[in-house]
C-alpha cells in the first residue's frame, strides 16, 4: 500500500498498530496503520526548515511510557524532539545535541523502551565524527548531558553511515560502521546501567572491507528476549548477520539491509538488483517491489511490517510468517 510522498519513511509498532513517519520536504509527516492495512489521516508533527530526509538521513520514531517521540535533523546540525500528547498534538520538545550544530552528518537513531529513550548521532564537535549519545526519561521534554560512546583512534567513524541502537531495560546496544586501518567494519558496543557507561567495542564478522570512500549503509541490530544482540551488515556486495560474539553467516547480496525479531526470530531485508528483498525463518526469500531504504518492525508474534521508499512514494506491506 502506498502511505504518501515522501522519503526516509521509519515506523513503530503500538498495540498492533503501525505508527509511521517520514519527511516530506522540510515537513515531518506522521500516519497510523492498522491491520489489515487500515490507514489514518496523513498528519504534520512539524515543519524543520532544511530538514535531512534522504540517503539514511530522515526522522527517527521511537514509543515510551510518555507516548510517541519523533526525531529530525537539520542541515546545520542540530536534532530536534517532537512530542506526541495524550489528545493527539505534536509538541516540540528540547533540543538533542547540546553543543550547536555538530550533528552536520543528519545520521542518528532513537530507540525506547519504558520511560527511556536514548538516541545516537554522528558527532561533530571535535572536528572529527564520533559516536555520541544522550538518553530522555520524559518522552523527549529534556535530554542528558551528551554522551560521548566510541571515539575512533583512528580520527574518525565512517562519516556516512547512519549508526543503529536498541534498548532494552537498561541494555543498550549501538551499532556502528568504524574506520580503523583503512577498514570499514561494523561494530557493536554495549551499555548495561542504561547509558551511564559503556564498554570496549567488538568488531563484527572476521572479516575485513578496507575501503577509501563510504558505503552509506550502517546495517541494523535487535535484542532477543534474552538479551541477546543479533545483527545484519552488509560487507563489500554481500550480507552478513551474526549474533554478538558469533562467527557471521552470509545471508545474500545487496545493499541498504535492516532486520527486526517477530517473536524472538529474526527477519531481514535488503535490497537486491533494486527490490525490496526479505528474508523469513527457513530462509524463505519473498521480494516486495522495487525501492530502497526498507524499514522493519514487528506487528505482533506472526506479522511484521516492512516500509521503503520507491520513486518519492512511501510503500508498506505487512508478511505473515
């Protein structure tokens, strides 16, 4: 089904529901979707002049005890918080990044769980790009000192590659393309007193990209029930998962790959010769259409939703297992 136009679509699943976000020139837009594909309204969260929505970079959507919470960035650097209310209004709330103008990249991810939020950014402020961080325990209202999570020794991350992050409790795990000796590898690094602290990053995979540019695509990570990390990674022209501390497994070819867990078990996606490609337990492939940056989340314990944007229109289509 097509949501509207747009791009950079990313969406949150609610109580069965579906809740969808996207950027439509400098608007941030908002729609519901319910099963079986029952849409609402198209509606403005806010108007970001410059808004970054396009080439990973686009407004991130994330639930808590507070309700929605939406984040978008702007071309001078600045991440902003929108805030949805009980009666339906959109807010805006504080500003993310507490230093002006370092988040220039427009690569971040927002992840929520309870009351918390944390959110993760490409960071600026030392000249050089960084992992940053900051948490929110009011839905977004305020935000924590800004975080500083992996420092490269090598100068910087991979600049264009937007990082992952997902929480759970007071687990946070955060995944991210680095640049250490002429390598573009992903890796994970984890926080387990909600953000306070993290640990040392692990490399993700044995092997190694060693690239002089940036591929543009920084994979995408979920915690089981267990707390488990699992994730998927595109190194060269082929796709890898591998659960934290695994060996990897190649799963396909492509580019622009995500993953989501629908009752414990993973499901990908990627794009594969331009379609929207999914990967099901039993390694049952399905192609969705034409498109490129697909977005997963799970509906309920058999269903999950996979958005993409395909020729400035927003596409969604629910996959029962």
């Amino acid at each position: 089904m097509s949501i509207g136009e747009g791009g950079m679509p990313n969406i949150i699943s609610v109580n069965d529901e579906l809740q969808v976000i996207y950027g439509a020139g400098d608007s941030i837009l908002f729609s519901g979707v319910s099963l079986p594909g029952k849409t609402s309204p198209v509606t403005p969260v806010g108007i970001l002049p410059e808004l970054a929505a396009s080439h990973s970079r686009g407004p991130q959507i994330a639930v808590t005890t507070s309700g929605t919470t939406v984040l978008a960035a702007n071309a001078d650097g600045d991440i902003y918080a929108y805030l949805k209310d009980k009666k339906g209004k959109w807010l805006q709330g504080g500003r993310v990044n507490d230093v002006d103008t370092t988040a220039k990249e427009g690569l971040m991810a927002l992840a929520g769980d309870g009351a918390h939020l944390f959110a993760v950014w490409l960071d600026l402020r030392s000249k050089h790009n960084q992992i940053f961080g900051a948490g929110s325990t009011d839905g977004g209202k305020s935000w924590s000192e800004n975080r500083l999570v992996y420092a490269s020794p090598d100068t910087t991350v991979c600049e264009c590659c937007k990082p992952s992050v997902e929480i759970k409790g007071d687990h946070i795990a955060i995944m991210f393309r680095n640049w250490l000796g002429g390598n573009r590898n992903l890796y994970l690094i984890e926080s387990h007193d909600g953000g306070q602290s993290f640990g040392t990053a692990q490399k993700l995979g044995s092997g190694n990209w060693k690239l002089n540019g940036c591929p543009m695509d920084g994979g995408s990570l979920a915690i089981q029930s267990d707390n488990t990390v699992q994730t998927v990674w595109r190194r060269e022209g082929n796709i890898f998962a591998c659960q934290s501390g695994q060996p990897e497994k190649e799963i396909g070819q492509g580019k622009g790959c995500t993953m989501t867990l629908v009752n414990d078990r993973p499901v990908y996606a990627w794009v594969e010769d331009g379609n929207i490609t999914c990967l099901l337990p039993g390694s049952v492939k399905k192609v969705l259409g034409k498109g490129s940056y697909p977005v997963l989340r799970a509906v309920n314990s058999n269903t999950f939703a996979c958005i993409w944007e395909s020729d400035k229109q927003i596409q969604l289509q629910f996959i029962n297992l």
